[in-house]
C-alpha cells in the first residue's frame, strides 16, 4: 500500500478523467490534494463533497491560457497549503484540426493549456520544492509525442515538447532531490475521447492497434502516477512511463 501522508499535492484539471481518478487515488493514499478546474464547477464541488472528512481537499478554478490566472491561483495554493510536494500537471485539451486549415488561434490555444501552462506551474511551484529538497513532478504526456498523430500536429508538438521538458527539468532538478517523470497513455475512456469512440469503424480501428485489445480507464493512468510519486520510484528520473497497452509497439 502506498501511503502520501503528510504530502501536498496539486492536480491540475482534477475535476474529469485521469484528473479526477488521480485526485481520488492520491487521496485513499492519504495526501491533501489541491486541485484544478476551468469551468466543471458543479462537477468540483461533487468531488469535494464525496471526500469530506478525509485529507484536505479543496478546488481552485483557473483558465490555464491565462499566465495571470495561472500565477494568481498557485500564489493561492501555496497559502493554504504552504508547500506542494508532488505535482501532476494533467490539464489538457485535444482538438482536431488537419495542418492547412489550423488557425494560428487553434495552434496558440493548444500551446498555452498543454506545454506553457506545465512550463509556469512548475516554475512557481520548483522553489519551495528547492527550498524542501523535495518534489516530485509528473507531467501527462501521450503516445502522440512520441510518435505524431495526423490531423493532431499542434496536440502532438504539445505533446512533444512537454516530454522534451520532463527530460530537461530532470537533469536540471535532480540534485535538489526533485524528479521529473512522464506517463504517456493511448486511447482512454474520458468525456474528451466520448465521441470519437462512439464512431464504430474508429473504435474498431484503435482496438486493432493495442496488443491488450482494450481502452484504457482513468484509473488505469492513475495508477502509474501515484507510483511515480511515491517512494518506490525515489530512483526514477527523466522517464517516460508508456500506458497504452502497447500501442506505441504497433507505431
């Protein structure tokens, strides 16, 4: 069993999906957890209130385009919780659009919520990390930075880029006791892959590409972040950890 008690952890997009199962299990693991939501208010405050009287839980809203919100909210965090100790930055976005009909908008709004906003998170939180000597930062990246996706270049280059910073950030922080890792899953059943799944001829053909022959589920995900963040990976840095049921094999 691992156990997070005493650590502070913040989970950015928590309210939904692997956002929502990662808050869940780092709290059965006894952690406080802060986390994220843009506009899944009611959705927030359902999840605070299923989990009431354990760990300390709260939600911050946030549009993470917005590099002011952004430093607003964590300067908030670290008031009422003093310290993060673990951060999960899981927040993203995944729309479709083929490369000669991308807006220059479409391309930006991807950028911020995926890769600027982990880049601004993790500089406000890495000091009082120095400063502890601690951290641990897992960053949701996907198979998609690793192998590209058509008609989803700007996701994939979010993608990309914030597994070329995990890389990067680990060499950088390793001597202050920080590690920086990455979990890339494949297909997952969220409400942000909902729609594609219902076409049949798509699901049939993801199916066909995972050795495991099944979509992965939030917690699936959940799992190997709150591995990454615990003591049994004190030796993991600069990872990579693939969840996709072996679909990176058939890429």
């Amino acid at each position: 069993m691992i156990s997070l008690q005493n650590k502070n952890v913040l989970i950015t997009g928590g309210s939904r999906g692997i956002g929502k199962a990662c808050v869940e299990l780092f709290l059965n693991a006894g952690a406080n957890v802060a986390f994220t939501f843009q506009s899944r208010k009611a959705e927030a405050d359902k999840l605070i209130s299923d989990y009431k009287g354990t760990s300390e839980l709260k939600s911050y809203s946030v549009n993470l385009a917005d590099s002011g919100e952004i430093e607003k909210v964590i300067s908030n965090i670290l008031k009422d919780f003093r310290r993060i100790d673990i951060l999960v930055n899981n927040a993203g976005i995944w729309k479709e659009a083929a490369i000669d009909k991308m807006t220059i908008d479409q391309w930006n709004e991807m950028m911020n919520i995926n890769l600027t906003s982990t880049y601004l998170i993790t500089k406000l939180v890495v000091p009082e990390m120095k400063k502890n000597n601690f951290g641990r930062i897992i960053n949701i990246a996907s198979t998609a930075g690793q192998r590209g996706e058509a008609f989803h270049s700007h996701y994939a280059a979010s993608k990309g880029g914030m597994i070329s910073l995990t890389k990067s950030l680990a060499s950088e922080l390793g001597s202050f006791n920080i590690t920086v890792n990455c979990v890339a899953p494949g297909w997952v059943i969220t409400d942000m892959t909902t729609d594609s799944l219902a076409d049949n001829e798509i699901y049939k053909k993801v199916l066909s590409d995972i050795p495991l022959n099944k979509i992965a589920r939030p917690e699936e995900i959940a799992g190997p972040v709150l591995f990454l963040a615990s003591d049994l990976a004190s030796h993991i840095t600069g990872e990579i950890l693939n969840v996709n049921g072996g679909s990176v094999l058939c890429g």
